[in-house]
C-alpha cells in the first residue's frame, strides 16, 4: 500500500479486494481505468493482488486482462503492472538482508542448461550477448577483459573524437548504470553537426565505430534511438584501458561538460548532475562525496576536483546542489574555508528557501572554528556568531519549508543539532584561554557578564553572550522529545552521537558550582525538568527516584495549576510505581486520577499530547469498574489527535512513533510498563516481529478488525485505534494485539486474527 501511494501520482493505482473473485471484471475495471480521460490521457495501472496466494487466481486476471486488452485497447504503454504482494507468517530472522553480485549454485546450473538453447538459436551471435555471457560466468572479471579487448591501442589509430565518446559513455554507464546518451548527442559530438540525416540513422555505430559490438542501440516508444553500453561491468573496464591510455576521468568530465553547454536533453543534464552529486553507502556509511568525484580525487588528485566542480558550477549556473558540494570539497578535504565560504553562498543564493543548502554555511564556520583553534576569545566569539546565525537561519527555513508538498517529506534538524555542536565548541575552546567564561556562558555570575558586554572588544558580541545558555536549553529539550517520542524508522535508530553531543552541551552550559540552587535548577542538571527528560530516566537505574518525585511535588505545592507541572508530577509518580512500587513517597492512583479530572474538566480541549498520554494511563477501561466512565476515551482520542497534529505533525510525520508506555497484567500504576524496561529482543518481537511470538509479562487483549479499521473491545467500548502495521490489518473479525501508547495515541502491536479473515 506505500507503494502505490508513493506512485499515486505516476501510475493510476488499485488494489483488489479480498472479497473480489470475479477475475474478468477485475480486468474490465483495469482496462477502464487505463483508459479513462480518453486515448490521449492513458496511463499505466499499478494493481496490487494482497494476499491473494494462488497462481491460478492470478494467472487468470492476467489471461482476461489480455483478453479485454486485444478487442479494446489501442496502447503504446504498458497497461497495467501487476504487484502480487503475499502476507508471510514465519519470517526469517536476520539482521539484514545482504545482495551479492554472484550466482548461486542452482542458478549456475541453470544457466548452463540454458547456454545449450541459446547457443543452437544463436549461433552467430551467442558471443556478443555480454550481458548473458558476464553472468552465465559469475560476473567473471576475465571475461569482461576479454569482451574489452578492442579498446586497447591496434595499428589504426582510433579518432581523439571516437576515444572521447567511448570514454563518456564509459563514465554515464559506469556511475549510473542503465543510463544513455541520445543518438543525436552522440553524432554531433563525433562529427560536430547538429542534425542527422534521416537515413543515417545508425550510422554512428554500423560504419564509423570500431567498439560497436560493446554497445546497445535501442529505441523508444516515441522514437528516438538510444545508445548505452552492453553492460556496467564493460563500461568500469573501459574507462580503466581509457585511463591508462590517458583519457582520464576528469578529462572526459569536462569534455561533456563542454557539451552540456549546448542544448541537451534534461534527462543528461539530471544524468550528470547525478554523478557529481549523488553520495552514495559504503561500509561505514554515507560517502563524503559522489563516486566519480572521490575516484578522481584518489587517482588525479584533489586539484583536479576541484576544478571538475568548478566548471560543472559555472555550466550549470542556477543549479545549488554543484557549488554546494564544491563547497563540502573546500572545507572537507583542503581545508580552504574562504573559499567554501564563498561557494557556500553561492549555493545559497541560487536556492534561498533550501534549508539541506543552508547547512553547508553552518558546516563551514563549525569546522574553521573546529580546525583553526583560534586563540583568542574575541576570534572564537566571531566565527562563533558567523556559525550559530547560519544554523538559526537554516533551522527557521526548515520550520516554513516543511509540509507534504516537500519531495522527502522530512523536518531537517541539522541546523538545530549544529547550534548545539558550535555551542559546544565555543564553550570548549573559550574555557581553555580562561575559566572564568564559564560563569558567563552559564550565566552563573551576571556580573562578569554584564561587565564584559560592555568592553568594546566584546560589544558586538552581546546578543550571543546573553543567548547562548537559553538556546542550548530549548534546543536541548527539542532533541529529548524528538530522541524519546521517535526514531527514523520501525527498523533503525539515530546515530548515538546525536544524543551524546546534545547531553554534553546541556551540561556543559547548564550545570553551575554554586551551592544553592532552586528547585528547578537542579531538576534541569538532573535532565529531569521535562516530560520527556523524565521518561528517559527508566533507563537508568543510578540515583534515588524518590528524591526526584519529591521535587516534583513541591513544584506543584507552589503552582497547582499549571499543567505542566502537574504532568510532569504524575509522570514521575508513574516512574517511581516502576522502579519503587512500595515507595512511601508514591501517591496512590485516586489521587493522581483527581489532579488530572480538574484539568480535564477546566479545559479539555486544548491540551498537550503529554496530558491526553497520562490521562489514557490513568482512565484506560478495563470494562469492569464503575469508574471507567469517569472521562470519555474516545473523546480523549480526539482531542489527542488533534494535539499531535498541532505540536509534533511537522516534526515527526516521516518517523516511526515508538511505543512509550505498554498494557501488562495489574492494577493501578502497575497497569502498565515502561518500554525502556523491556530488552531490545522483546521490543524487536513487540514491532518487527511476526504474530507468533509471546512476550512475557504483556496482556493481549481483545478486539476486532471493520474495513481495515483496528478496535479494542473493554467491556461494552469499543475503541478505534492504529496499527503499528497497517498492512497487515485484512479483513474482518476477532482478534487479540498488544497494547502499547506512543505520543500519539493508542496502537496495536502483533495482531493476531482469532478466526480467519471474513469479508463483509
């Protein structure tokens, strides 16, 4: 189902329903809506067959979609694409699944049975199927020499021209294999004309090249000829027998570059942009820069980069992403900061509303300060204000480019962690010439600060003086809800040191010597002044809780009524039933019930998620007591929604919510547990896993699947919640999941259907 709403726009997307059987009017509604708008408007259908695990069934949609095609269906593009999607219980448990470019045995043996047809239906030609003939061999390096002989130097000298255009093809189908160049762009490169005659149209390969047979002639559908190499293997040897012959890489770059200054076809332009650009994983993560580039940088040297980028910044003149990455080449590998400054806002000026752009301003004054060392504060203070006003500038373009129009659909909070990492380093580096600035960047002593704002070498560096500790605090607290309430994905976590340098700098301007400390000061050393700062310390079992719970209480002696501090009191009252169940500082569960219903009932509606949270802890039904009816859940669901959406929606909508609380055998606060109290092969079971594994201590409770829709059935409520997989939901009936709560409400975790699926 992600696929086709990720294709909804490019295909004309459905999906048969479980209750559909009748196969020829599923292909006479596929035919329809291929052709609906008329024969001028057809597009392709993406039908996705779920959980439909019989060959038959699908073999005769096929049959009869081919049958409606042949009487009613005139087309000049695929009609329909078929995805068989089948649900699969048992799955096997790996880390991750690992693609090798090998054949394996069975399939050897297959290929070698299949050598003997191909070679009695061709037995002229069987030798140039390289493709074929590379992994017939098991991708064999030899056989590639051997396919690539022509290229080494004969007694006919080959044209520079020839060599050039065999190099640029090489490039294209090495560093983005299955790429082409028009044939039009490949005559006129050779012969320099602009139009081709209308008979000579494969003249280019048929009479004038001698590597003709390592290259594929194609045409579109809208008929233009295409030429590529046979294979991405023969296009990195050719570039290798090029190279020593001394077409280098970065030779040919620039000689198509020349020719990008003409008029081409956008699919080059974006073809070329893509290999200057695109970073592609290596073994230790996302590579610094593109492929092409690090391999000119390995074997011609950083120079030669260097003056790739330029000319491909200066072609492409309104294009942000090439001075950008000539920008991270500046600061990354030479160390030049001016210039990367300089290409940096270049960068910038051609895509002013691009937050990811904007980053690479930040990343330079955050290395020259990193790098450089300056050994004044007055210096350090400079580049430092240079380097937090380009990440706040970064960070307030992404707060307004945010939104589902965005291509990624994701909130860039690079310019929030780079404050925190300059922060930091200006702590650092500015306490080593004098420890006294620490007290001022704490604003423990506001006498030396007052007094050094108004020292003429420091005045220009007021705002950021008197700034700094705040706004490490904000955005301090950002990332711990942001880190708490999420990661990137069901199946991947944030870096650790995202984390790490957050907490080092939190520290580092937070936490004062001096002896009397309010109450919240020393909450906020502990990290334990937020909702979510008190949910994380369930990880950590050092430290009395009680202690916490305590202060907790007497910041809501003194303000009863502010929300925040209620929250945050019950909250740590939930802790406690964690880690100290027969506490005497733990308050029993009336109690916290009673602070929450004055809430509730004074204003219901406009709360954060953090309150509608502690309210489904603390009034969840079990359908039995009277009490359960004390706070409508449903409405309590509605109204968190709609909180998420106003506080967290941009913020989080590309992330997967973890599950912070789960419903367990108990009563009371004991009701429930704290994830972070699970090891990490329960959550793994409780989220990645199948339906078939039983995690200790959980309570699976009871409810029923309505038209994709999941319900907890307590006692006579019924009560519409998520599904940690969507996809999964199918069909109607009975059936029993784990309970968890993430910020955003109630989900169902490890569904399992009581009975099979009926359809209604």
């Amino acid at each position: 189902m992600q696929v086709l709403w990720n294709l909804r726009r490019e295909l004309r997307c459905a999906k048969v329903t479980q209750s559909t059987t009748d196969t020829m009017a599923i292909a006479t509604q596929v035919v329809d809506l291929f052709n609906v708008g008329g024969p001028q408007n057809q597009n392709t259908v993406l039908l996705l067959l779920d959980n439909k695990e019989t060959r038959e069934f699908r073999k005769e949609i096929e049959d009869n979609i081919i049958k409606m095609m042949s009487h009613t269906v005139t087309a000049t593009i695929p009609v329909v694409i078929i995805l068989n999607c089948l649900h699969q219980i048992n799955l096997p448990e790996r880390e991750a699944l690992i693609l090798h470019r090998s054949l394996s045995e069975e399939e050897k043996t297959r290929f070698q049975e299949k050598h003997i047809e191909v070679t009695e239906r061709h037995r002229d030609r069987h030798s140039q199927f390289h493709a074929y003939n590379i992994m017939k061999n098991n991708f064999c390096s030899s056989v590639v020499s051997s396919i690539c002989e022509m290229i080494k130097p004969t007694k006919k000298k080959r044209s520079p021209h020839e060599d050039q255009l065999l190099a640029i093809l090489a490039l294209v189908n090495s560093y983005v294999p299955g790429s082409y160049l028009t044939h039009d762009f490949c005559q006129r490169f050779v012969e320099k004309r602009n139009r081709l005659e209308a008979d000579d149209t494969f003249s280019l390969v048929e009479k004038r090249h001698p590597f003709n047979d390592i290259l594929v002639i194609f045409q579109t559908q809208e008929g233009e000829t295409h030429v590529r190499m046979a294979h991405p293997m023969i296009a990195d040897k050719c570039l290798q027998l090029l190279t020593l012959e001394g077409v280098t890489r970065s030779n040919t770059t620039k000689n198509l570059l020349a020719e990008l200054s003409h008029p081409v076809t956008r699919y080059l332009m974006k073809t070329f942009k893509e290999i200057l650009t695109k970073r592609q994983m290596g073994q230790k993560g996302q590579k610094k820069f593109s492929n092409l580039i690090e391999d000119i940088s390995k074997e011609e040297g950083k120079k030669m980069c260097v003056s790739v980028l330029e000319q491909a910044s200066d072609i492409f003149g309104t294009d942000p992403f090439l001075p950008q990455v000539l920008a991270r080449f500046y600061y990354i590998e030479k160390s030049y900061f001016e210039s990367a400054e300089y290409w940096a806002e270049v960068a910038i000026n051609r895509e002013k509303s691009n937050s990811f752009i904007r980053d690479t301003l930040g990343q330079v004054y955050k290395n020259k300060l990193k790098k450089e060392a300056p050994q004044s504060a007055s210096e350090i203070l400079h580049i430092g204000k240079l380097a937090t006003k380009a990440f706040e500038d970064e960070a307030n373009v992404a707060e307004n480019e945010n939104g589902p129009e965005m291509p990624s659909n994701y909130f860039n909070n690079r310019g929030l962690f780079g404050y925190i990492q300059v922060a930091n380093i200006i702590f650092i580096q500015i306490t080593k010439l004098d420890m006294r600035w620490s007290e001022v960047l704490t604003k423990e002593s506001p006498q030396i600060l007052s007094s050094l704002i108004n020292e003429s070498r420091y005045e220009e560096y007021k705002s950021l003086l008197t700034s700094l500790r705040d706004e490490v605090e904000n955005k301090f607290k950002f990332f711990e809800w942001y880190l708490t309430y999420s990661k990137p994905s069901i199946y991947k976590d944030d870096p650790e040191y995202i984390w790490q340098d957050c907490n080092d700098c939190y520290s580092n301007y937070v936490i004062q010597k001096q002896q009397e400390k309010t109450v919240l000061q020393m909450l906020k050393e502990s990290k334990v002044s937020t909702f979510a700062g008190l949910y994380q310390t369930c990880q950590h079992t050092s430290g009395d809780f009680n202690l916490t719970t305590e202060q907790w209480r007497e910041m809501h002696s003194h303000s009863p009524n502010d929300a925040d501090v209620v929250q945050n009191y019950i909250l740590a009252n939930i802790i406690l039933s964690q880690k100290d169940p027969t506490s005497a500082v733990l308050r029993p569960l009336g109690e916290l019930q009673s602070l929450l219903k004055g809430l509730w009932e004074e204003q219901k509606e406009k709360r954060s998620p953090e309150f509608y949270l502690l309210v489904l802890l603390l009034f969840w039904p079990d359908g039995r007591k009277p009490e359960d009816n004390l706070i409508d859940i449903s409405e309590c669901l509605t109204y968190m929604h709609n909180a998420f959406e106003n506080t967290y929606k941009n913020y989080l909508h590309s992330r997967y919510l973890v599950p912070l609380f789960l419903l367990k055998e108990g009563e009371g606060l004991q009701r429930f547990i704290h994830t972070l109290q699970l090891d990490r092969t329960m959550i793994d079971h409780l989220t990645k896993g199948d339906d078939g594994h039983e995690i200790k201590d959980l309570l699976r409770v009871e409810g029923e699947v309505r038209n994709y829709n999941v319900f907890v059935l307590r006692g006579q409520k019924r009560i519409r919640i998520s599904s940690n997989h969507p996809a999964r939901v199918c069909g109607n009936g009975p059936v029993s999941f784990y309970l968890g709560f993430s910020i955003k409400g109630p989900v169902a975790y490890n569904i399992r259907m009581k009975t099979a699926c009926t359809n209604e």
